[in-house]
C-alpha cells in the first residue's frame, strides 16, 4: 500500500509544479563557476519594489523595479540575481521571448544563472532558482534603480493560469523595505480570478497589493480560470495516469515476486 501513495504522490507533485518569481537578491560567485549562493548584503537597502504583470495569453509582460540606497560612502559593487523561478521544468512551456535589463535607464548586459538556496522555506524542496545575474555599482548616498522588462510566452495553458511571486529575499538586503507594490492585469478569457497575498484588492480583473515597512515575508499567488477547456489537455492526463500505473502495477509485481523468493 505505501508503493501506491509514494506513486501518487510523485504524480500529484509532476502535475502541481510551482513556478516562482522573486525579487532581486544580492549573491556570491563560487570560484570561477557560473553557480553561486544568496549573500548576506549587510549595507545595502531595498528602498522599494514595483511588479507590473500584464497577462494576455499566451505573452505575459513583467516589469520588475527595484531601489536600492547605499547609504555608505563607498561605492559598493554588488552581484545580484533577479530569480525567474525556482523550478527548472518551467522552461519547457514558459519561453523567454525576450529580456532588458536597465540601471538608472541605461540598458546593460546580464547572464543567466542559477544559486543554491539554504533557506528551506522560500520554496520548498528545490535547491536552487535560476534568473538573470549582473554586477552592478550601487553609488554612495544614493539610490539606484535596477528594472527588468521581461516578455514571455506560455504555451502550455488551459484551464487554469498561475503566476506565484515571492518577496522574501528582502531578507538578504539590510533593514525593511519601505514601500512595496504588486500590480497584476488579466487581459484574456476568464472566468473568475482569486488572489492569495498580503493587502490585496482584487477589482475584476485587476490586483493591486501595496505594503510599507515590511520585511517582505509573503508570496502573491493569483489563479485564473480561464474558462478554456480542451479535450487534448484531459486525454493527456488519462494518457499521463495510464502510464504511471502501468508502472505501479509492474513495480508492485516485482516486489511481490521478490518477496515470495
């Protein structure tokens, strides 16, 4: 019996895959890898953060904006990832189309990387994010803007659209944030849409979160019904349950016969 809830519970979770989005995070190169780890910034502050997501399937525009004040008299540079999710089969059907990358409105280069996480609550059992990775020179007594434009098609929907944000990598930049805001618009077919975050308004298909002198612990989760439904999507499923309990029925065998010698 515990072989088929093992069995079913690797199902559930192959099919209630989380993509997470996260703020930006100072982070440390490891030796001369392109793999690092969240640091601990210990003068740098997250003045504010702005999330604009405008939803119109299958392309999803993001707009993340971030101040950060440096209130030494130094200036600091900093490595930083801004994460696009924690789960590396997000890719298979969540395509970038197309990235920028700014400080202070001017465009600059980026590389795609990926951190390993010890902090077990951010997301769970998945070791490390990837995202867009840059050095930048954080000015002192004064505060600089970091913005990614972010286009990117879905196109794997059906059902249902999930977006999943999360700020709790404030807690690696020093102090609390000042002033954050969440803004998310639902262009295409729905059905009914439900918000799940702190300070949330939901006004048909807008959501607008905004929250002041906060250490940033919370996630924005937004579900969508689309109201869409396709025969395609159900026979994959079928199609999906079918195999895994072949396999179910021939491991249980085996373990059965192994157990009788």
């Amino acid at each position: 019996m515990k072989y088929w809830i093992l069995i079913l519970s690797i199902f559930i979770i192959i099919n209630g895959t989380i993509n997470v989005k996260a703020d930006i995070a100072p982070m440390e190169i490891v030796g001369g890898g392109s793999n690092g780890f969240l640091c601990e910034q210990p003068d740098i502050q997250m003045d504010s953060f702005f999330v604009n997501v405008t939803v119109d399937l299958p392309d999803v525009i993001e707009v993340y904006t971030y101040f950060l004040f440096n209130p030494t008299n130094k200036t600091i540079n900093q490595e930083v990832i801004i994460p696009l999710c924690f789960d590396e089969y997000t890719f298979d059907y969540y395509t970038i189309e197309q990235a920028s990358l700014f400080v202070d409105g001017v465009k600059i280069e980026y590389s795609n990387g990926s951190v390993e996480l010890d902090e077990i609550d951010m997301v769970i059992d998945l070791p490390e994010i990837s995202g867009i990775t840059a050095t930048i020179d954080l000015l002192p007594n004064k505060t600089t803007n970091v913005t990614l434009q972010l286009h990117r098609e879905f196109d794997d929907y059906t059902e249902s659209f999930l977006y999943v944000y999360s700020a709790k990598t404030a807690r690696y930049w020093n102090g609390t944030i000042n002033h954050g805001h969440f803004f998310f618009e639902y262009l295409s077919q729905y059905e009914n849409i439900t918000y799940e975050g702190p300070n949330g308004t939901v006004n048909g298909n807008e959501i607008s979160s905004i929250m002041k002198n906060w250490d940033g612990d919370a996630n924005y989760r937004v579900i969508v019904d689309t109201g869409i439904r396709y025969q395609r999507s159900n026979i994959f499923f079928y199609v999906q349950f079918i195999i895994i309990l072949t396999v179910a029925v021939c491991v249980s065998y085996i373990l059965v016969k192994a157990k009788k010698k």
